[in-house]
C-alpha cells in the first residue's frame, strides 16, 4: 500500500514535467474558483457571499514561448476564451485550433481574453506543450511605433504560467472543476410533528436528492447537523424550499425550473446528518438519498495505538479534515464554507501529517491573498494578515518548493507594505476602524484595543519570515529590510509587555501603558517561536498554560497552540491527557467530526449554539482536527529540518502509551515509525535525519552507529531507505 | 429645432432624477463595456486586443439605502447576478423578484455576485426606487462577533450608485447595451481582378451582408479605406473569411457557424468605404449591403459662413466625430478601436461644440482610468496620463458637475501617486523603461530621452488640476500638497528649459543639461497654459510657432495645439489659411472624414502608409476633426467662464470670413451666435456673461448697456433669453 502511493506520487510528478496541461496566470484560477465556492454559501435560503473584496482574474493574458525546433512541427491548440496567436511578432488570422509551427528559433505567443473564467490554453505537439515553463503577463507593454519598431519590452513583468495536474486533456480546461460525487442511502427515517426525519448516521455533506416525487405545492427541506437543528424549522441554519407545478419543479433558493425526472437533486450542496422534510398535502415523495459531494483525498499519513479512544481521535480527526478539505481548505461545512487564514494555517499543518495535498495549499494562499491592491486584512482580520505569512513559511519548510515563493513573492510584499503603513508610532500594530483584531472566541471579555502582545508577536514572525523568504528570492536589499525591522520589533516586545509582577506576558498595552490583564495567546506564541529565554519559558509554562486561573481557552483552535506549546515543552504526558478529556468529550457527546469550539461544562444543545443562535456552532469544523498534527508532530515526534524533509528529526514520544506507530508523508516519500518501550522501528524511503530518544540500557541498532549524547540521550543518524531497528529501554 | 433639443435635454434630467434606473458601481460598467470594445479590434483576421492591463469590474458589489416608509410598499426587482436581500440585516429567502418592504425606518441591502457583467439592480417601487441616491461597495467589512453583534462599519467606503439614461427598464439592464444599426445599400460595384469592387461612397463603418449566398467554398472579404487598400488582398489592414458548406455557413476569423439563410451578416463590424470580394468557383452570392452601425448622437452644435470650402470641412469633421464616437470616443475606427486618453482630450473638447454628450466623455474617463493597482502610464503613455487629469478640469468647466470629480477623485489620487512614485531628484518626469514617450508622430528625430519640457508643462497642469480637484471635493491637505508641488515645478520650468540663444524654451534635459533641438510642443503649450510672460510668448510666436525652420507639426493631434495656441494669441487669420491649406487639402485629395497624419507634400498612395505598412494610416480620426473646435471657440469665439456656463464668454472672431453663424450647446441650452462685419446676434439660453468686440464705430445693441473699454474695445453683458442686437463696424 504504501509503495504504492510512493510510485504514484514520483508518476504524477514525471507527468507534470513531460506533458501538456493546461496553463494559467498564477493566482487567478484561484481566485477564480474562490468565487463560485465562495458564493455556495446559505443562510437560511440566502446566498451568502463574504463581506471582504471578492477579486477576479486578469481577463487578458499573454502566453509566450521561445522555441527551437529541428524540424516543422504541428501544435493543437485549445483554448478558455477569445484569441489570437502571433509568430515571431505577426499575428496569424482567426482562432486556429491547429497550427505548424516553423522549423529553427521562434517567438509563440498567445494572448487570451475572457471576462467569465480564467484565461487559459491548452498547446500539444511533439515537442512544443504548454507547461510551466511558459510565460505569462496581463500587460505586455508592447507597442509598435511610427517606423513600426516594436517597444523595449525588458520592464515587462512576466510570471511562469501555473498549471496542475488535474487538467491534463483539452475536454478538462480549469473552469470544469468539479468536486467528486458518490450516492449514499438514508440510513433511518422517522415521522415527527407533520414530517418526517431522516439520518445518514453521520456528519456528511452533499446534495440531497428526493425519488418519486409527484402532485402540486411546497416542500420544505431542514438541514441539521444535530436532529434538534433539523427539526426546528425556524432555527435551523439552512434549509431549501421546493415547489411542484405539474410536470415542473423548482428550487426555489436558486430560483431554478426544471422538468420533473425521477430523481430531482437540489442544486446546491449542503452539510447535514439529519434532514427533515415537511410537504403540502398535494405532494408526494418516495425516498430520500444524497449524492455526497468531496474531494478525492489520498490518507498518506497514518496513526495507531494501544489506546482506543487516541486512534478514534484520530480517525474522527481525519474524517473532519476529509469533509473541509474541497475546492479549498475551508473552516466549516455546515455554515461558514469560506476559507479563512488563520483556519487554513491549521489546516495545512494537519495536511502534511495526513493527505500531504500541497496544491490545495497553494490554492488557499493564493485565493487568500488575492489582487492588489489591498485593502483590508486578510479576511478583515489583523491575525489573520500574519498567519497568511506564517504558512507561507511552514509549506516552504515541508515540501522545499522555492519556485512557489518565487511566485507568490511580489504579492507577499504589497501585502506587508499594507501592514506596515498601519503600523503606530512605537512601529507596532493597533486595530484601526474595519480592522478585525479576532485573536479568539472567548468565554470571557477580551480586550481588542490598543497594542496585543499577541498580534505584535504574529507582526514580528511575518517579518522574520519576509526576511527569510527575501533571502530564498535573492533580494538582498528586502533581507536587509525586513531584518531591521523584525530585530527592532523583537526587541520592543519584553520591554514592552513582560510583567515581573505577574511573571507573564500582558494582553496589551494602551497610550504606552501595560494593561492588567494576562491571557494564554501572547504567551504561548512566545514559547514555541522561541521568543523568550528558556527560564521565562519555564516559568511561563507555570504562572499562564498551567495556571487555572488564567481564562481557559474553549476553541480547538487556540488550543492548538497552547497544546502545541506544550509539547514543544515536552509536556506530551500532561497533553494525551488534555486530548482525551477535550476531543474525547466530544466524542463522548456524540461527535461524528470534531466542532468549532467546545466548553466541557456546557451541556446538551447549549453545545449546538453560538453567534446568540441556537445551532449558530459548527460541528465540522477544520481547527477541531488538531490530534492529527500534534500525535504526527509531537508524539511520532518527526519533521522536517531543512525544507522539503531534505533533512529530517525525529524524536517519538509515547506521552503514556505503550506503543504507537504511523506513517508521515514527505514530498517524494514517507516516514514511517513504529516504537514501544523497548522497540524503535523507523523507515524512511526520502531524506536522512536523526532519531533522538532516551534510554536507560545501551541502546543497539541494525544500521549505523548510535551516539551517545548528555546523560541517558541518544541519537542515531538515519540514511537509508531499509527499516532501521532500535532495541531500547524507555526511560521513566 | 433647436427648442425641440433644449426641451429634450431638461426632459432627460427630470426622468434621471425621478424615476429608476439599473444602478452598478461605478465605473464598472465602463470597465466592461471597454473591454467588449477594446476585443473588437483585429488586424487581417486576428483578434488584437491592448497591450496594456485589462481590468475587470468588481464580481461582488453590495447595494444600500436607508428608507422611510408611511406605508408598506412593494418593490419589483431585477438583477443581473446572483443575490440576496437584507433587510434591517435580515437575510431573505432566495432571490426573489417581488418584496414588500414594511413602513417605517429601514435599511435596504441587496449584494449581487456576477463574474462575466457588472453586478447591476433595478428597483421600481411606488417611492422607492434604484437611483444615484443609493450606495455602493464593494467591500462591506460587516462580521458579526461571537455574540452575533455587527461590526462598526464606519470606515467602510461607500460611493454613490452610477446610473444612466439609457437603463431604465428591467428589459434593458446595462449588459444589453448596443449601438445602433440601419441598413445600408452598396452605390457602386465593378468588377476587379479575379473579384469584385463594392464601394459605398464615403467613409463608413458597420456589418458587411452577402445576399443570396449559395455554394460550397471560401469567400474573402478584403476592406479598405481606399480602393488601393481593399484591392491589395496581401497588405489591406482588415478583412474577413467566410466558407460555405451546403447549408451552413462559417465566420473564419471569429470560428462560428451558423445556418445559412437569405442575408449573411458579418460578425465583426468593420471601417471601409472600400470592399474588394474574391470566392471560389463553387459559390455565388447576389449583393453586398451593410447594416451601418452608430452611436445616435443629436449634432446640437452647428457652424455656417460664407465659405463653402470651411462649411464643408465643418461637416467633414463632425461626420469623423460621428463615426469616432462609439461605446466610447475612440482613436480611429479601422485599426485601433481603442480608447486613448491623448486622442480622447481632443474628441471631448470637439464634443462640448458638437454633440455635448458628458456621458460618453465620463465613460471614457472612467475606462481609462481603470482600476487600481495603476501598473502603468494610461494606455502605457506618459503624456496621456497627463491628459487624462486635464480632461477632468476641461469636464468640470463645460459641466460643473461636481458629483462626478468626487465620485472620480479617488482614482485621480491615486494615479498621480504612481506619477508622484516616478519623479527624478528635480521632481520632474522621465521615461523610464516601459513608459512610453510619445509627444507626437513626428516626420523627423525627435529625443525621448531625459526630462522633455514638453512632459514637465503637461505634469505641471496636472498637478494644478489635482489641486482644484481637491478643493472642490473640499479635501484642504490635498489641496495645500498639490499647490505646492506645482508652484515647485512651475518655478523650474523657465530656468531648466529657457534657452536665450534660441529665445525659447529647448525640447529636453539629459543629466541636467540642455539639449540643443527646440520643438513646438513645450512652446506652445507654454503660450496657452499662460506659463510665460505675454512678452516671452510673442518672443515664441515669431521664433518658434510661425518659425518654418522649426521641424513642421503633420499630425492634425498636434495642430490642435499649434493652432489652438495661434487663435489664443489672436491669429485666426493665420490659422484660417492654415485650416483651408491643411484640411482643405485632405478634402481636395478626397477624404471624407478626417485622417490620421496629412503631409501636403506627400503624393498618391503615400498618404495611405504609415508605421511601415502599405495602409496603416487611418482615414477617419477623431483628432483630424479639431476644425469643430477652433471654429466654435476661437472664431464663434464662445467658451465657458464659469463651470457649465453659468458665466461664458463670447468672442467672435471672422478671421477673414464675411459672416459666420453657429450655435455652442451648453449643460441645459445653447448659445447662438450670428456676426458680420455690421451686425451681432446673439442668443444664450442658458447662464450669463460677456460678448467682446471691437468696432470702429460707436455700437448699438437692443437689449443693456455697451461699455467701451480700451481704445475700440467694447463688452456688452448678455443676461437675457431674448435675443441680443448688436450694430458696430468691424475693426481691421
């Protein structure tokens, strides 16, 4: 099994460098695609698109290529969109399908318009395909004058065409995009009130479709990720109306009429277990099923362990991360299904621990990004802004891709200038009117004003990681900048917010004075971005993350960092602990996917409401399916140490188990890890790397020489792809 | 007539303000149209669109208005887009195309996605209806927290909603707009060749149709400005391919097939007088006539005298004007088909004297702008960045409307910042790679390179024009920073270009030094922006404007200048004689509309080539059409003194003529004006102001008081409907 998916990845990528694909501006099938998943959004039969600016994709774009050819060739050309096509500077007539190119060097060039879809082409010969290795530009600059002497067109700014393997025919352009779809029964029915109720038995998400329907008037449809949200039809999040005429039905949300068939699917897709139907006396329907809509996902990574309730966490996780991850990752099936930055760094995180999708990555910094110019957050959110940067740095770090940073630079530097000219006269940042300075959803007040420790610690990594992808870019004279200003921010933050008294960092400062609250978030990035010294560390692991007293975080989403810095502290005993009381209460609640937040002490549906609405909470949420990325990062303990895994560590911890193994994907390869507390089993087909661990007794291997480090710790370099055993006592 | 137009005029503001109308963001439309446009222009068979960005309109727009009802009331909507309504932040079920709206206070929300048209919406209801007085965004920035409260919107940007007359049933949104068509018969065919000659007698533009085709095979369809250019089938600039197949027939150059029936219609409307037919043996066809397209434009200026030649190059430029003003006022119709700012200031100032229709010029000033991020000069041209700002002053001064210069400043701001983000050490303009330079098509060497004079004045206007700009906005700290950046560069204009050995100002500075070549552009410029004292501009007149060793001015773009500059030093005599040589000279060699470049002493088929190409020169060009200009504002002699003509100026000038009559229309009417060398009549229905003349005799009028003043100078106020007598005896 394994192998198998190895060869499949090393296959796609030899497709992708040898054949034809369909090719775009960078960006903008994106943006595109954004759009119409973006618009997919209801509210209680309302189209709800976002409140931010919805951007579009260049609608004309230039192609071009220089050729070399040793003999005539001839090319098939498809295209999305109006064109034409220019040899050497001259234009040929019409819109050519196929075309013969000349034997010897040529200038190709073609230059698409489309308002609707992204412009893109479709080029196949013997030699010439299109690729990344093509040229693109929505501004060529080039003009002929008077004599007929074409411009200087070297201050022309020309991008490497993107592409992607899923559209690799001429009959699949970009804008086919389709997520995959797969009919599934009802499970249970059941009459309620003056309807009836239906279960697909767990959290899913689809296209409800209705059989045998037949008569005249209305029928209702109510969508409930729990049976109380689906059967309170003045409550319930989404729900759909349809109305029969005759031979006619329409759905009445996208205002659609179409002929009655036997089976009538609605049009949009929606997340659910429960639907309940209520219908006029006139109208009759047979069954119900669903077409359950997703994207084709491959498990790469993997996870076992003696304990039950770990690997159903596991599992529950890995099924959450399935439903959100679709056109894009986005946060929440059931309501929000807009991507949201501060979401998706999350998400990608468990991505590389399970599907290792980096396109999908991709996708989501580009759509999240957007087009210039910028004029809000990203989302409206200042957090939100500084976890865009941060992820750019994080996918770098997994999958080693420089030629993404490459792309994605110039439009990492216009979104930092926009940071920067809102940045107070201490050079910090402060909400500004429009501005959402979200941090969390609190049980408690939170004050959002004036200057967070928080968001100046975000502020501060963004820059270091401006500098750091500068450097990859080879623009030096950014490196420079960036450094300076990242030095100077690090150094105002303990000055600033450090409080001797409380032995904490504060929440913020207000008009250049400390204010006296202490929350977990400030401090918790402090310790695993290394920010303080390993004492105030220390000492902020006992006065704020293990101190009660300090308000508790409710969101699987900061829990994943308080979690995270926890581990990072090699506190995985303490965690598997948090774990099993926090992800396992909600499954001991009935969760089929993992929710948006969850506080132990609420009870029955007080755990559906939010936002002052009573099912306003999502049950699918992506932040809920942290388990994944802390038992992958933290208790197999392995990743990457250069980028792209090149380098790798590992440093297993059990945190209470007797044994665990599993599986985490790398860019060409996986790492795979078995340990209990005599027995390490590590085999890794990419990379080489070092496994730490401590034992009581001499450590052996089959492979290699372990060295022996301070007290009971070992290290063994691992560069092989054979499996590599360790015989060990566990120390504790 | 005239009354008939002067009621029309006041019928259309009354419906404007009254009743509904499609409303979109605005400048979007424009945007849009422009690119449906600008996607029509081919170059022999091929699609060729601009070589600068293309930008889109916003995919996602939100509507507003706050609303007081006595009584609940029903609205009708229609929209073009996918939407929803919010009432009171209320989602509504679907998208519906009734609701009642509820009395009392409300707020009205309805947000509309559309990728491919502008977001756009009709409202019609009892008192509530789609108009100006609603706002617009693009960006909403309202989330709601935790809680479910609204975030403070504030500082979110609302414009106000753009509408037009021509949109103003639900029938007809603003995606449906069409110019005009009629059916036009052919005058004379010949056969040619192996083909046919079909000439239609003058200029014109419009769809070719075949009659009666029938066959199997290919026909080619070769047009031309002259009978040269369509009988050259290798070089003629524009031409078509249809192939026939039994019952179908086959667009080549747009690759549609259709069914064949009794008249063939062209897809691509084309320019010619000209069109040359060859087709294969297997196919026949009957007749060619054309359905002629046009924007409806009511000719509200007019201009008559004595001399026949003069009346007829009236004519011949008001039909150019005619067939230049399309979706937009565009260059020239055979080749570019595109908007360009430099030729656009010039059909604008043609129109307030033609057509005075400000919506075309505020389309046009809206497309070329475009939207930010500004990534280049307009239409890549330094020079045109600069005229796009003036022609915002020249709008504000023939209209006074102010609405538009709030509406548009946004964006004025924002391109003199890419101008302000390009400035040398000495705070002037140079081209930089990628900037095009263009001044004019010159027969001679003319330097690009360093700081050219000619720039500097044209970037000095335009800050002149941001600081008005800003004050009428009432924006003081822009007005207090624009100020001082061009008195600043005023104050280095004299001292970086005055050349005393030349007496005049030399055409550029490279590395701080002048250069030796002096050209008209600065110069003249200089005389009519009043940048020099009135000697130094006499010194100008004799030592460059009517100097001929100074290279000659052949573009009719740049005689708009020159002789503009000689009128405003009162030489209509002069340029009487200049027009009749120069237009009347393009007349005499047969044209039926204004050309592109004429050089009298060019011969035969030399005045078809240009940029290298046998027929490159465009026939029909809306600069070619100035005579409009100069002979309503410098021989008419009428201009606005105060915006929209609450004040003008009248003061004729015969320049040689025995009599003239005309009329200047005006926002709400018309000033007629009748002179010979005995008599004045005059008429203004609208606003107030002077008439200026000389007379050797003491004047006598019918209505007010003369007043002399210097020598034989005389001023009467004109404050009156009725018409205005003037007896005098013209001065020589």
């Amino acid at each position: 099994m394994k192998r198998t998916i190895f060869l499949f990845v090393f296959t796609a990528i030899t497709l992708l460098s040898n054949a034809q694909s369909w090719i775009w501006y960078p960006g903008d099938y994106e943006i595109w695609l954004g759009n119409q998943m973006n618009n997919r959004r209801t509210e209680r039969g309302a189209f709800f698109p976002p409140f931010w600016k919805m951007d579009s994709h260049y609608v004309l774009v230039e192609f071009s290529k220089k050729i070399d050819l040793a003999v005539a060739e001839e090319i098939e050309i498809a295209i999305e969109g109006k064109f034409n096509i220019k040899l050497d500077g001259k234009l040929q007539f019409g819109m050519p399908h196929k075309f013969t190119l000349p034997a010897g060097k040529h200038s190709l060039n073609i230059k698409v318009w489309n308002q609707s879809t992204p412009p893109a082409i479709y080029v196949k010969g013997k030699t010439v395909n299109s690729d990344e290795s093509w040229k693109v530009t929505y501004e060529d600059k080039e003009w002929i004058d008077e004599s007929g002497k074409a411009s200087d067109t070297s201050a022309t700014i020309y991008m490497d065409a993107a592409t992607s393997n899923q559209f690799k025919s001429t009959g699949t352009p970009p804008s086919s995009f389709k997520l995959a779809t797969e009919p599934i029964s009802v499970v249970k029915r059941e009459k309620k009130n003056e309807g009836e109720l239906f279960d697909f038995e767990k959290e899913t998400f689809g296209f409800i479709q209705l059989k045998g329907l037949k008569g005249n008037g209305e029928m209702h449809i109510y969508y409930g990720e729990s049976p109380e949200e689906a059967l309170d039809t003045k409550y319930c999040e989404t729900l759909d109306r349809i109305r029969l005429e005759g031979s006619t039905v329409t759905d009445e949300a996208l205002d659609v009429t179409s002929k009655l068939t036997d089976i009538f699917t609605l049009g949009n897709s929606k997340a659910f277990r429960y639907v309940y139907i209520t219908k006029d006396a006139g109208v009759e329907m047979q069954d119900v099923s669903m077409l359950y809509e997703y994207k084709p996902e491959v498990k790469r990574g993997s996870f076992r362990c003696n304990n039950e309730e770990v690997n159903k966490m596991w599992e529950v996780g890995a099924y959450t991360m399935q439903l959100t991850t679709r056109e894009f990752f986005i946060d929440g099936i059931k309501r929000d299904r807009w991507v949201w930055s501060g979401d998706a760094i999350q998400s990608y995180l468990m991505n590389y621990y399970l599907f290792f999708d980096t396109e999908t990555v991709k996708n989501n910094i580009w759509l999240l990004r957007g087009k210039d110019p910028v004029t809000s957050h990203t989302n409206t959110i200042m957090d939100y802004t500084f976890y865009w940067f941060l992820s750019i740095y994080d996918y770098y770090k997994f999958t080693g891709d420089t030629h993404f940073i490459e792309q994605v630079y110039p439009r990492m530097q216009t979104m930092m200038d926009y940071v920067l000219g809102r940045t107070n006269k201490n050079g910090m940042v402060e909400g500004q009117t429009g501005d959402w300075v979200f941090v969390d959803w609190a049980d408690g007040y939170m004050d959002k004003h004036g200057e967070l420790s928080y968001e100046q610690i975000l502020f501060c990594k963004s820059l270091e990681t401006m500098s750091i992808c500068a450097k990859l870019v080879n623009n030096n004279g950014d490196k420079t900048k960036y450094d300076s200003l990242s030095t100077s921010l690090r150094n105002k933050l303990e000055p600033a917010f450090w409080n001797e008294t409380k032995q904490a960092l504060v929440h913020n400062r207000l008009n250049g004075k400390q204010k006296d609250a202490v929350t977990r978030y400030a401090n918790m990035f402090a310790v695993f971005f290394n920010y303080l010294s390993p004492e105030k560390q220390q000492i902020i692991k006992k006065s704020v993350l293990l101190n009660d007293s300090i308000m508790k975080i409710s969101t699987p989403y900061m829990r994943f960092y308080e979690l995270e810095a926890l581990c990072a502290m090699g506190e995985q005993k303490a965690v598997m602990k948090e774990m099993k009381d926090y992800w396992g209460g909600m499954i001991r609640e009935g969760a089929t996917t993992f929710w948006e937040k969850y506080n132990p002490s609420d009870k029955g549906t007080q755990h559906l409401a939010m936002y002052g609405r009573p099912y306003g909470k999502s049950l699918c949420h992506a932040w809920g399916a942290s388990p994944i990325y802390l038992l992958g990062k933290y208790y197999l303990g392995i990743q990457p140490v250069k980028a792209g895994y090149s380098e790798f560590s590992i440093t297993p911890n059990l945190g209470g188990l007797a044994w665990m193994e599993g599986t985490v994907p790398t860019p060409a390869g996986e790492i795979k890890l078995y340990i209990n507390n005599k027995t390490i089993k590590v085999r890794a087909s990419q990379g080489k790397g070092y496994i730490n661990f401590s034992s009581k007794s001499k450590p052996k291997t089959n492979i290699g020489q372990i060295e022996k480090l301070h007290g009971t710790d070992y290290r063994l370099l691992i560069n092989t792809k054979e499996e590599v055993s360790i015989n060990y006592s566990i120390k504790n």
